[in-house]
C-alpha cells in the first residue's frame, strides 16, 4: 500500500556543528571556564591542588545527579535523597561499630539506601494520584526520623575503625577514587539516558504517560525501579560522605535533596519531565563545586554561596525561556 | 413559518470552521419565548458546537444571532450570561469543594461594605432550591451532591443571574428513570415561569415529554424543525441519519478467514457488562453506540490498559492472559487509541520516533537503541500511509488531525506481529479526505487478513466499512447486525433507550 501521491518524507537528520555547539551543554561548558577564571581573580589559593583537596566532599553529592536526572526526565520529584543519606551513614556506622568487614558496611550503606528508593518506588507507582512530591515528602521525614531515633540522644555516631573509609578516601594521582568512580558512572547513567530504548522510555514517560502507557511501556514498572535507583545512589552517596566525614549525626545530608535537584534544572533538565540530558546536569554539578570552593577560599558567608546559587538557578531557567521568546515577537511584527 | 411568532432567539446562516473540518455549516434556529425546543442529530452532527456558539464560547465565522429581534455578538461566554442564556452541561462544570451556594454566587456574590453576606445568600440559594423542590440544603457540598443534584444547582445558578434561555446539554444522560422524571417537573416549571428552554438529547423520551418543536442537525448542517405532535418517530430518525452512501466507503467483497477473535463475557462494573464478540481474518466488524456506551472501556479493559472483572479473550483459538497493554501488544492486538493527541502520540516527539516508540526494544541491538534502523522503518511506514511531512523529525504537534491520525496508524503498521488491529474513532475530528484514506487502508489491512474492529458513533462509516455491526447500549451488547441487514435506523433503534412511558416513544 505505497502512499498514492508517492510523497517522500526526509530521514536524514538535521543539525550541523553549529547547533550542537549552541546548545545549553556547550553554554555550561562555557560557564564553567568562566567560574574557574573568577575562582582564580577572587582567591589567591584556587589553583588544581587545592580544588582537588577540597573535591571529595563534594562528588559525595554528585552521584546522586544521576538518579535524581533520571526522575525529573520521568516527570516526578524525589526530595528524600537527603534523609536516605542520613540514614544510610547512620546505618553503616551501626554496622561498622558493630564488628562488620567494610565490604559489608558498605553494602548496609548502599543497601539501606536502595530499600528507602524502594519505599518511594512502590508507593509512587501503586498510588499514581499521589503527586511525588508529598510521598517523598512523608518520607524524607520519615527517614530522617528513624535516622533520628536510631542515633538517640547523643544525635551523632562515629566510626571507630576508619580503615576501610581511609581506603575509599585515597588517591591514584593527584585524583580522589570516588572522582574516577563519578566519572564512570556519568559515562554510564549518560549512555543510558540518550541511547538505549530504557533512555527513550524515560523521555516517553516524561513526556506523554498516557500515550506511553498505551505504547506497551511499563510505566509503574520503570518509575518504581527509577526512585529505587535513585536510593540505591544516595547510598553511594553517604558512603562516600562518610569517608570525608569518619560519622553521621542528624544533620547529615541536611538540604542535599535542594542541592541535587538544582544541578539537574541547571544543567537543564525541565521538572516538568521528558526534557534536557544528563551531560548539563553533571557539568552544572562541578560549576556549583568549584563555585562553592572558590567562594569559601575567600571566606564568603555560606548563606551567601546559597544566595548566588540560587540566583544562577533561576537564571539558568529563565534566560533559555526569554530567549525562545524572542524569535516569536520577531515573528508577530 | 410564521413571521409573527414571538422569537426570543434566532439565529440566521451560521457556519464555524474549526482547522480542516466545518463543523457548522449555514445553519439556522429559532426558539419561541416560553418553549421548550429540542435540538437532536447524531454524534458529531454539530449540536454542541451550535450550543457553543449560542453561549459565547465559540465566535462563528458567518451568521447573524438575533436576542428578542435585535443582533448580538458574544465575545465570550460572560457575555451570553449577561445577556441571560444559560447552559447546564451533561457533567456541570462547578467547584466540587465549595458549597451549593458559592457555586449559585459564584461571580456575583451578595457584598455589603467588603463583606459577603453569607446568611443572606444561603437564604436566597434555599429559597431557589426550594422553589424546584429540591431533596438538599444551600449549605451542602457540591461535591458530595449526586449528577442530578448537581444539575439543580446549576438551574438554581442560572435562576439567580436570571436567565431568560435555559440550554440543557443530555440533561438525563447520567439521571436514573426518577431523576429524568423530576428533572422533566423542573423544566416544566421553567416553562410556566415563562423561561425557555433548549435541551438536547438522544432519548425520544425526553423530546416526547418536554418539547413543542424538535430541530434536527446532520454532518454539521440545519435540517429541519417539525412540530412534536406532528412528526413520527421514523420520520424523525430519517431525518437525523438519511443520507445517501456514496463511494466514499472503498469496501470490497473479501473472501473472509476463520475466526482471529473473540471476545467473551466481559464486565467491568460500572462500565459494561458481558460483552462478547468475535471477528473473522479479512473482517470488519463496527462496534457502535451512542457516547458512553461502554465501547471504548471494553476495548480498553481487553487491551489491558483498565482491569475487567471477569471476561476471556482468545486469539486465533488460544485463551490469552492480558494484565498489562504490553501482553496485547506482543499478542499482536493493537489498539489505535480513540485520543490520538493524549493517548496515541507524544505530540512533542517527532514523528519518527513516535512510530517507533511501540517496538523500538525489537530494532535495538543489547538494549542500544539502532537509531538508523528506526529511521528507515518509520519513513518506510509513515511513507506507506502518505503521511502529508517533510521530515520524520518534526514534531506531530506539527500535523493536522488528519495527519496525526495517518502517523498513528503508521505506528500500528509498524509492529509486525500485528493480527488484530482495533481503531477507536479512526476518523474522529479529521476532514473528509483523510477519512477516505484511513478507509482505504482500512480495506488494505482487511484483505491481507487481519482481522478488524473498528469503534465509531459515525453511522455512516459503520454501515460503510463493516462486515457485521455490534451495538453496545448502557454498557451491553444489544445487538448484532449482519451487513446485509443493518441500516441506520436499526443501529439507531437498539443505541437509543427505548420509551417507556408509552406516549409515542416506540421506535421506528
């Protein structure tokens, strides 16, 4: 049944190098040589040893970019990651208090970490009326709450055998493990994200669930499996914040759920679901790095580091939304 | 006609084109002060949207509309309030949260220096709830009000901003046999109260009950008003389906297959109720009924989108264990979903990459998408079905309905293990030109063999392109019609509840 008006329709795909180049990824790029230039003009120390000293702590946090990318693509929030940190650090100093091996302390922190994703996974996808950002909501409460009563009134564990920690925190080169550990796993997460039929359900999820779920895709499936990923993450996380940290007290991973959502809208994935890439979300995560590292060389207040993080946010969200608008006015006249 | 009578509201020449489709073409009418007129056709004749632009919420092209013999131009349905026509919807559109009065004062409440005069308006909302003897107070939730308490509040609304033109929109759709009956009481009282009323409906019951006059619409244009008394009940439903069958419907006489098929004792409570069908290699087979029928939530339940209580379904002879719609799929039973921009598309996805979307797991190689592949098949595709595109990147939004629909079926095409394709409304919405390809492929599809079932409310391509036509109504089957015996009055006659209070409401 060859169309009758033997009509053809274009496959080859469009776009030069210009356009890649002029994407918001090459503008983080760019953003991200313009925040180490001003790391250099402020402060007398910001040099490459020094960052990287101070870049451990940091790519703690950025592990959970991935994860946390993967949900905003789906269309939905999780703002517990923060308390699943908490309470992974606390379980596995309980742990490692309690005599365990450090491979094993390490599988309670990631382990207790993929169960809270899972909590979120499941009631997400068996209550799909609940917006994810109440239940997530509740649970970030929750957790934290258990984390709370788990660590009683001292309200903070340490400890005791560092070793294994020590092990973790070490360097090959003038880099940390944990970088070449993020590093991989940003290949990783990246690949899947924009190349496999998983990637592409995301984005279809995000989009269009409707449609998605009409397409044969299992919808609950993949959402519940995504937030379980997300934990699963956030363990990763903790571990490697305990191997700055030696310990966890209730304030630990206090805000990073903030933190992590704002890389992934400032490296341009859309909350609203089905846009942006993981690429933007982990440039945007070491702007922030090297931005927070420059600013607290120079002994600036961290309420102000938050200010101007936060104002570069909003901005990020609203320079590409004026300049869509632009051509359209052209367009009107 | 005569010139003398007392129109409230007349309108002359009316046309509105939405994209691609007339959806009112030329069409006249005319409501006498203090009548009862009912406005009937079949789906999609174009009766909402004349209601539409009567309350303002669409600007006709053409046409001139004249209140008490001077013309007017609504900008927007604020306008038609004020001017005293009010509308109440199969479904009211109120604030489900707030109470019956703040849904009757909504927009115009009783303020006294800065403050709402609460006592004061729950007084006056009693007192119109009162006056149509209402079974609830002012001060009760909407929300927990039943369809048709519901509907009296909204009459209560339209009394309070004192209406002069009451549009009643399938009033009794959603009302059981007592509701319709205290529902006709109120409308009586509107009439003796010197209101008028519009309302439209698919029951000859109501049109029997309430009306003086009845005016018909079909495929968007004016056919006729008839005096009730005066016109019979076959009359009336010439009127609404006559219509002559051109060679706008391509079917072909085909040798037809054994049974691909069938379905058996679905129900889904509240929804429908022991549903079973069947259907043939190289079949069409219609499944029909009015709006709310039940046929699309049996197709979906079958699919595996919604969960049925109980019902089998066997392909080619073998029982099959459907939970999720991936289970239909890899059956190979596609449904093409009857909302092709929420259901059947990603409308900011490009077309490509929507046709693909279903079997994209089949072309990729260890779960990495084969994007080359993918391009190739969706052109080959899109192409097959003369999809009117410049490139398989753009966006779907970027199609007319038509369009979209043709992508949609491109899709479907493009999963191979396909046997039973099931379109729901194929032709919903897009213009005559692309009806007629859609039917050709249909044709297509039935003579290599797969078996087909096609969802409409549009008489004319059942009857067109089927081999056999069920009839759904309230949720059941009520009939099964061979080609050679379906006509448009016998799909009528068992989609429509019958009368039952005796006066005339037999049909034809």
């Amino acid at each position: 049944m060859a169309g009758k008006s033997g009509r053809e329709i274009s496959a080859v795909p469009e776009g030069g190098l210009k356009e890649k180049l002029l994407t918001w990824e090459g503008a983080l790029v760019l953003i991200f040589v313009a925040v180490n230039i001003l790391g250099m003009i402020i402060s007398p120390v910001y040099n490459a040893t020094n960052v990287l000293r101070e870049m451990p702590k940091y790519l703690a946090e950025a592990f959970m970019v991935f994860g946390m990318g993967y949900i905003l693509v789906l269309g939905d929030i999780d703002i517990s990651v923060g308390s699943i940190v908490c309470l992974s650090a606390t379980m596995a100093c309980f742990a490692g208090n309690a005599g365990m091996p450090f491979v094993l302390v390490a599988l309670v922190c990631i382990l207790t970490g993929l169960v809270c994703g899972l909590i979120n996974g499941i009631i997400a996808s068996r209550f799909t009326e609940l917006p994810t950002m109440i239940i997530t909501l509740g649970t970030q409460i929750i957790f934290r709450g258990i984390a709370e009563v788990s660590l009683g009134s001292g309200g903070s564990i340490s400890m005791n055998n560092t070793d294994g920690l020590s092990a973790i925190a070490s360097k090959i080169g003038p880099f940390p493990i944990s970088f070449f550990i993020l590093v991989i796993a940003a290949v990783v997460f990246i690949t899947i994200l924009a190349k496999t039929t998983f990637g592409r359900k995301l984005y279809a999820i995000g989009s269009n669930q409707t449609a998605a779920k009409y397409a044969g895709i299992d919808v609950q499936g993949i959402r519940c499996l995504c937030f379980t990923l997300l934990g699963c993450l956030s363990g990763v996380s903790a571990l490697f914040l305990l191997s700055t940290l030696y310990g966890a007290n209730t304030t630990t991973g206090n805000g990073f759920e903030m933190e992590v959502i704002a890389m992934c809208v400032f490296g341009g994935i859309a909350t609203t679901g089905g846009k942006g890439n993981l690429i933007g979300g982990f440039i945007a995560a070491f702007i922030i790095f090297c931005l927070k590292i420059a600013l607290g060389q120079r002994n600036i207040n961290t309420q102000l580091i938050l200010v101007i993080i936060g104002m570069m946010l909003i901005l990020s969200v609203v320079i590409p939304a004026i300049s869509a608008a632009i051509p359209k006015k052209k367009k009107l006249k | 006609m005569n010139v003398a009578e007392d129109l409230i509201l007349e309108l002359k020449g009316i046309t509105k084109i939405f994209p691609g489709v007339k959806a009112l073409n030329n069409v006249q009418f005319q409501l006498r002060r203090g009548e009862v007129h009912a406005l009937m056709g079949e789906n999609g004749a174009g009766k909402s949207t004349f209601i539409k632009v009567i309350t303002g919420v669409h600007n006709a092209e053409e046409g001139q509309m004249y209140l008490n013999g001077k013309e007017v131009h609504f900008k927007g349905p604020l306008d038609a309030q004020e001017a005293g026509i009010a509308a109440v919807y199969q479904h009211p559109t109120s604030y489900p949260e707030l109470s019956v009065t703040e849904n009757i004062f909504m927009g115009h409440e009783t303020v006294k220096g800065g403050i709402i005069q609460w006592r004061e308006m729950n007084e006056k909302a009693q007192e119109l709830l009162d006056s149509l003897d209402a079974d609830f107070k002012a001060t009760d939730e909407v929300g927990a009000l039943s369809v048709a308490q519901q509907q009296m509040t909204e009459i209560a609304k339209a009394l309070s901003s004192n209406a002069q033109i009451f549009i009643l929109d399938e009033p009794t759709a959603a009302l059981t046999a007592n509701e319709s009956e205290k529902l006709y009481g109120i409308v009586d009282k509107l009439r003796e109260d010197g209101k008028s009323v519009i309302f439209i409906s698919h029951r000859f019951e109501d049109m029997y009950r309430l009306a003086s006059r009845v005016t018909v619409f079909r495929d968007s244009q004016y056919i006729g008003t008839y005096d009730v008394d005066g016109i019979s009940n076959a009359d009336l439903i010439k009127a609404m389906v006559g219509r002559e069958i051109t060679d706008m419907y391509p079917k072909e006489k085909i040798e037809l297959g054994k049974e691909i098929f069938r379905i058996e004792g679905m129900s889904r409570t509240g929804f429908f109720k022991d549903v079973s069908l069947n259907v043939r290699a190289g079949e069409i087979v219609g499944l029909t009924g009015l709006v709310g029928a039940g046929r699309t939530e049996t197709i979906e339940s079958v699919c595996g989108i919604t969960k049925p209580d109980a019902g089998k379904v066997y392909l080619e002879g073998k029982e099959l264990n459907i939970k999720k719609p991936e289970d239909a799929m890899k059956a190979g039973i596609i449904l093409l979903p009857e909302d092709r921009q929420k259901q059947g598309l990603i409308l900011s996805w490009g077309l490509g990459r929507n046709v693909t979307l279903p079997i994209q797991d089949e072309l990729a190689s260890n779960g990495f998408n084969d994007e080359k592949k993918e391009r190739e098949l969706s052109k080959e595709r899109l192409e097959e079905v003369d999809t009117k595109a410049v490139t398989i990147f753009q966006p779907a939004s970027s199609l007319s309905g038509g369009n979209q629909q043709k992508v949609v079926v491109a899709k479907a095409l493009a999963q191979s293990n396909m046997k039973v394709v099931i379109m729901d409304e194929p032709t919903k919405g897009i213009d005559v030109g692309a009806k007629k390809e859609i039917y050709e492929i249909m044709g297509q599809l039935a003579k290599k063999g797969y078996g087909i079932i096609m969802i409409s409310s549009e008489m004319p391509e059942i009857i067109g392109m089927s081999d056999r036509v069920y009839v759904m109504r309230n949720g059941r089957v009520s009939g099964c019609l061979d080609r050679s015996e379906v006509t448009q009055e016998r799909i009528l006659e068992l989609s429509m509840e019958q009368g039952s209070s005796g006066n005339g409401g037999k049909t034809a």
